[in-house]
C-alpha cells in the first residue's frame, strides 16, 4: 500500500471558539478511528502558527537562519494526517472524508517511495 500525505490548509488568525471547534474535534477524532480501524491510518500531527517556524537556507558554506514562515499567505499548513491507502482514489475518498469533517481544503499526495 502506498502511503499519502493529507495536508489541512487553515486561515491566518485566530483559531475559531470552543463553541465551534470543539464540535469539530470530536468529528475528527471519530474519522481517526474509522481509520485506524480500517488500517488506513499512520499518523497526524497539529502545528503550531507559522510565525513558530524558523527557516533555514543553506548559502555555500553557510547557513542562513531566520524566523519564519518561509512562504506567506493567507493561509499556512495547519496539520497533516498521513494514511495508507491502496490507490490514489482511496486516498481521495479519505481526504474528502477529512475536508468534511473539519471543513477545510485538504491535500492529497503521494510519498515518495511507497508501494
């Protein structure tokens, strides 16, 4: 089986209230089970906001360090779930489930080297 990483996509700002994403959370952690149950599931992770991130350019024999993020946008990498998934249509199906779920773009690619 091929592994596939599913990327949420999040607005800049403020995290939504308790009100809302406490609903949500309860959602994903249901969808996490069913795919653990159905052997999908590898691991998901959370990040904290972009301006947390710290970028580094490798310039000759040096390196370059500074606060990130490296790329900026109205929206940044707000977690990932990595799945398995026998083909790229099952990994849609499970991506799909999972943009439902939290009601935000998700993307769905392939890992080198698997499968």
């Amino acid at each position: 089986m091929k592994q596939y990483l599913l990327s949420i996509y999040q607005p800049d700002g403020d995290p939504p209230p308790p009100e809302v994403m406490d609903p949500i959370m309860r959602r994903l952690d249901a969808l996490n089970e069913e795919m653990r149950a159905a052997g999908a599931w590898v691991f998901a992770a959370g990040l904290h906001p972009p301006g947390t991130a710290t970028v580094l350019h490798a310039r000759g024999d040096d390196m370059l360090v500074t606060d990130g993020p490296f790329a900026e946008g109205k929206e940044h990498l707000g977690g990932f779930t990595v799945i398995r998934a026998p083909d790229l249509h099952a990994a849609l199906a499970w991506g799909r489930r999972l943009a439902e779920v939290i009601t935000l773009p998700i993307e769905v690619r392939p890992l080198y080297g698997e499968g």
